[in-house]
C-alpha cells in the first residue's frame, strides 16, 4: 500500500495506493509459488499448505483494510475468473525473500 506506483501530476511514479485512495483485490494464488528450477514441471511443494496459507491471506486483506483502504477477496482455493486491466508497461515482480524495510 505504500509502494509508489501510481503516478503523480508529472507522470512519474510517485503516488502509493493510499495516495490515490485505491481499492485492492485480494485472491491467492498457489501457482505463483512455482520452482521451476528442476525441469519443465512445475514444482508446488514450497508452497504453504492451505491451514496456513488462509490465514495469511486473511491477516493481509485485515492489514490492508485497517488503513481504510477498500478491500475485496477471492474464495481461497477455489477456481475462479478474474479479469484485470493492466494500465501501463509495467510490470513489478516482488520477491518477499529478499525484501528490506
């Protein structure tokens, strides 16, 4: 929510969620945690188990939602649909291993 994505009255990225005053959509996604390091077969078992995972993902829509932010969630586990429109050329892969505060 604090990450300067949006831009500002120059176009550059300098303006957080909480800035713009913008919802969030929540879904997990298990198959982000893909290794495919080992093969063309994607590997699921760093993945956290579902017990612990919906907790985590609930824990995350709350922290979100504490700051006022609009906050809407997928059903954990369950196939869905979701449409999105991409607004930019950018793309931000966050790796939470190697996050710095």
């Amino acid at each position: 929510m604090h990450l300067r994505v949006f831009e500002d009255a120059e176009g550059k990225m300098n303006r957080s969620l909480l800035d713009v005053q913008g919802a969030v959509l929540v879904v997990s996604q298990f198959t982000l945690y893909a290794d495919i390091r080992k093969g063309r077969r994607p590997s699921f078992t760093a993945a956290a188990p579902p017990a612990l995972a919906e907790p985590l993902v609930e824990r995350f829509k709350n922290a979100l939602s504490s700051h006022g932010l609009h906050v809407q969630g997928g059903i954990f586990g369950a196939d869905m649909d979701v449409t999105l429109t991409n607004s930019g050329p950018v793309t931000i892969i966050m790796d939470s291993e190697h996050l710095t505060r």
